[in-house]
C-alpha cells in the first residue's frame, strides 16, 4: 500500500467562535493524499480551501480533528516542532509568488535552505539546478522586479520544493497568469511535481487543470466530496 503522506481527519474549524456571527468553515473534513499523488482541490470562492490548505501546513490549528504528515500525528507538537516539520517537510505555493523583492532569483531559493541548515555552496547548487528544471537558469540573478509574472511564479515553485518537502500545497498557483502563461507554468509544475515524486494538493478554479491532476476532490459546505 502507497504511504500515505497527509492525512486530514475530521477535520473541523469554527470562526467567531459563540459569537452571533460564528462560521463553521470546515465541518470534519477527511482527505489522504499518497506518495507521489497529485490531487486537486476544487472549492467555491470563500468555501474554506485556504484555511484547509493552512491547517494541512500546519500556518493554523483545527478546532477538532487531526493533520498527520508522513505517518507523524501533528497534534500537541510544539511551535518550534511545527515550525522544523513546516520547514523540512512542506512546501508550499501561493497565488502571488511572494519572494523577497531585494534578493536576486538565486538567493530567494537559498534562503529556506540556510535556515533548514544546508551549506551555502549546497544550498546555491541546488537552487541552481532548480532553476535549470523549470527553465530559467538564465535568470538567477536576476531580482524578482526584472522577471515576468510566469518567471516569477517558477521561482516561487522553485523556493517552494528547496528544502526536498514531502508535501506540496498550493493555493491557487496559477491564478495570477493569463491563460497562455498560466498553462505553461502549470505544465512546468507538473512537470516538477512529477521528476522529485512529490506528493501535491493543489487548491484550483480551474477545471481543465483540475482535470490533468490524479485526481479531484470538492470542497463545499464545510465537507469533502470526490468527483464522480
């Protein structure tokens, strides 16, 4: 049987909390995602997907339920605790790339590694052989205010997989590209995804790229369904 590298069981998360205006965004929610499984996660705007992606990275805390990454129940660790298993162990990608605007390409890419402990000359050969997978080796010392939108978003992916995570999140990572730029740079992460064995959740709008993942899953109404 496949590891199973995430598993969310029951997982439940309340806003305003006893308040008038209390929100039960996440109502137990179940997902696995295996080894090396890409699997889509489809969600109306406001559904809940990013607060599921953050508790499944451990950013936040559930209300109830339970987040195991790689087998190890995340429950009751340490803030130092999570933040190691969040550094080593996840990656993760959001809508707007967010690198540091005073670093260069490469060095947005070597930082994570630094503070996971890799040397610097480690950390920058690795960084550079990412960048050569996505494309834009070329480009490593380039700050992120000199590169496309496309260029910049393969350089988040890049940051993202520095550390060699088990787990990839990411949250609309395509959402911020016009349609042609948006599908070569959703290739290019498949393609990412694919050559390190990742296993990826990745929250999207987007049917026809839901459609090219292992799978799809729908959030709605606080719950988990599978597509048909």
């Amino acid at each position: 049987m496949s590891e199973t590298v995430l598993a969310l069981t029951g997982i439940t998360k309340v806003y305003n909390r006893g308040l008038p205006s209390e929100v039960n965004v996440l109502r137990g929610v179940d997902l696995s995602v295996k080894r090396g499984e890409v699997v889509a996660l489809v969600a109306p705007s406001g559904a809940g997907k990013s607060t599921l992606l953050h508790i499944a990275g451990l950013l936040d805390t559930p209300d109830g339920g339970e987040v195991a990454i790689a087998g190890a129940r995340m429950t009751g660790l340490s803030d130092r605790r999570r933040t190691e298993t969040r550094r080593s162990d996840v990656g993760f990608i959001y809508q707007f790339h967010h690198l540091l605007p005073e670093f260069t390409a490469l060095e947005n890419i070597v930082l994570p590694q630094l503070a996971n402990g890799s040397s610097r000359q480690a950390a920058e050969a690795r960084a550079r052989d990412l960048l050569g997978r996505v494309g834009v080796a070329e480009r490593a010392d380039h700050r992120p205010a000199a590169l496309s939108g496309g260029e910049q978003q393969r350089v988040a992916f890049c940051r993202a997989l520095a550390n060699a995570p088990k787990l990839l999140l990411a949250d609309e990572p395509t959402g911020n590209l016009d349609p042609a730029t948006s599908d070569r740079v959703f290739e290019t992460l498949m393609d990412l995804v694919r050559s390190t064995g990742l296993s990826a959740l990745i929250a999207t709008h987007n049917l026809d790229l839901a459609a090219r993942m292992d799978r799809t899953v729908h959030l709605d109404a606080g719950r988990i369904a599978m597509t048909p």
